[in-house]
C-alpha cells in the first residue's frame, strides 16, 4: 500500500507542476491531456496522461475495494484486496508489478485493523462505517466514470504499464 501511496503522490505532484506552469490555460486536467495528446506525447514517458491513467485505476479499485466492504465489513482483508487488484488493476500490469502485489499482499492489515482506522471516532460502531462508506462510493462513482469517460475520450483508457 506505501507503494501504491507513493504512485499516487508522485502523479499528482505531476499534474500540479504542469497546472503550475500556466494555470490560466491548464485549470484542469482536461486542458493538459489535451495539450499531450495534440502534441503526441501522452503515450511517451512520464507524461501527465500517464499520471491521470494511473491516479483514475488507483480510485477505481480504492472504489471497488470499498465496496466489497461494505457488502460484508468482516471480510478478510487480504483476499478483498487481491479480489480488487485483480479487477481493476492487474490487468494494466505487467508480471513485475503483479508478482510484487503478491509480495505486498502479506503486508495488507488485518480486517480489524483497517475497520479502526476508517472509523472517525474509535467508539464508532461498525455499521456507522459502512454507512459513510456506502455515502462515500455513491458521491464518488460519477467521478470515476466521469474520468474514465475522459480517458476514452483521449485514447488513454487502454494504455498498459511500461
């Protein structure tokens, strides 16, 4: 999870740095996939296409991963993370990030655990969570297909890892 974290932090830093080069004309990401795609970089390096790929597939299975929770809060961690990588992620994957979520998955912490950290207040009873988690996926599902439906627009949504 710190890896996925650190992808994470590293692809929006990014996307600020490019917003910060003209903010006037790059005021969202829109704007900048554009000038990549125009330009014919957005499949080529460290590009800011490529950043918005891999944060949107990062809040797809955060989303998934999400949901099998809620269908049933005491599931074992693990496996709910596995089943999530499998879908939404692996298939972008190469066999090096495949087998090192291998490697990660025994670093995943157990179902109690995670509960604990998601709840705000450490009395919170668990169904409390599930019921913000279940606000949370409804309020965040339209974004995701929201931004999926940009990288189809660009020609991004089926760009693998490199």
């Amino acid at each position: 999870m710190a890896v996925m974290r650190q992808d994470i932090h590293r692809n929006i830093q990014r996307l600020e740095k490019f917003h910060d080069t003209d903010p006037s004309i790059y005021w969202d990401v829109v704007e900048i996939l554009k000038k990549e795609v125009k330009e014919g970089n957005a499949k080529k390096g460290p590009t800011c296409s490529k950043s918005f790929v891999w944060l949107t597939r990062s809040f797809d299975f955060t989303l998934y991963l999400l949901e099998l929770l809620v269908k049933d809060i005491g599931r074992n961690i693990e496996e709910a993370v596995e089943e999530s990588y499998n879908i939404t992620l692996k298939p972008w994957h190469g066999w090096i990030s495949s087998a090192a979520v291998k490697v990660g998955l025994k670093l995943v912490p157990d179902n109690r655990t995670l509960v604990n950290i998601l709840k705000v207040k450490k009395e919170e009873e668990d169904e409390m969570v599930k019921k913000e988690m279940e606000n949370l996926i409804s309020l965040l599902l339209p974004v995701l297909d929201q931004y999926k439906e940009i990288l189809r627009i660009y020609g991004l949504d089926k760009l693998r890892s490199t």
